[in-house]
C-alpha cells in the first residue's frame, strides 16, 4: 500500500534515523551525540525542531516515542496518551490507534466539551426563534423564507430537534 506521507511524518522519520531519541520516562529528548534537547511547547505537546532535508521540522516528542515503539505502523494510525495526558509521553503511556481510540483515551467532559464547541459552528439557525415562528405560522415555507433556510429537511430537523412534530 502507498502512502503519501506528511512533511512532519517524513522529518520524525528521518529524525528517527539521524539517531534522536526520546528517554523511556518520556521527559528528555537527545540528539545524536547524546546531548540532551531543547523543549518546547507547540500548541499543547512537547517538542523539539530538526532541520531536515525538507527543512526545520517539529518533532512532538509523542510521536517520537511511538516510533521507537511501533515503526512504521505510526503512519497509518495515530499515536495516543493512554491516560489522556499530554504532557506524559512515558514508553508505557504511549500507544497507536484510530481517530475513534485517541479520542476516547479524553476524559468524556473534555470530549463532551469538544464535541459542544465543534458543533457551535454548524449552527446557523437560533431553533428557539425558528420554533416559536413556526408554531405560530404552521408553514414550512414562510417560516424558510424567514430566516433564509434552504431546504426542507432542515427545517424538519430543527423542528423535530425542539420536540415541535
């Protein structure tokens, strides 16, 4: 099977090669001579930068560890904190699965909280508003023409949503 690979995919590889490594206990990453990197944090995981063949390249330390873990089976699966915490890349905190397992590994009030932020950008009706009009109207097409909604179905599913059908 082919897989196109990511720049940051291809630069941990190399990385890998080129002989950096990230300790056991997952807190220190050293480069090939053994001295130990410079950390940082990008958006929220630990990090050192490479220069590459391709360029400076972040290294998440996570994804370090879980290819000295696991190889190659990292590009087609993504690696996850066991026990939810970003911060701890540990050899026995670090594993690989799907989207579906690395989101499951989140406490489910962080998922719950992701999952209501998320879905604040697909909301472009106020369904109190649509409801209310609509109850007093019975129309699907006034109540559309109203507030701009272009199909039936999603006015079905608002209404439905508020318990109005």
């Amino acid at each position: 099977m082919f897989v196109i690979m990511s720049k940051k995919t291809r630069g941990l590889i190399e990385a890998h090669k080129k002989g950096y490594r990230v300790t056991k206990c997952g807190t220190k990453a050293t480069n090939p001579i053994g001295k130990q990197m410079s950390l940082y944090l990008t958006k929220r995981y630990k990090s050192f930068s490479f220069r590459s063949s391709e360029g400076v390249v972040n290294i998440e330390l996570h994804r370090l560890q879980g290819y000295q873990k696991f190889g190659d089976k990292i590009k087609h699966l993504f690696v996850r904190h066991l026990n939810g915490n970003e911060m701890d890349n540990s050899w026995d905190n670090i594993g690989i699965g799907t989207h579906s397992d690395n989101m499951m590994d989140m406490p489910k009030e962080v998922r719950v909280a992701k999952a209501k932020h998320a879905s604040s950008f697909l909301k472009k009706y106020n369904h109190e508003d649509v409801t209310e009009f609509y109850k007093s109207v019975k129309s699907y097409k006034k109540t559309m023409e109203k507030f701009g909604i272009k199909s039936k179905s999603t006015i079905h599913s608002i209404l439905k949503q508020q318990d109005v059908l």
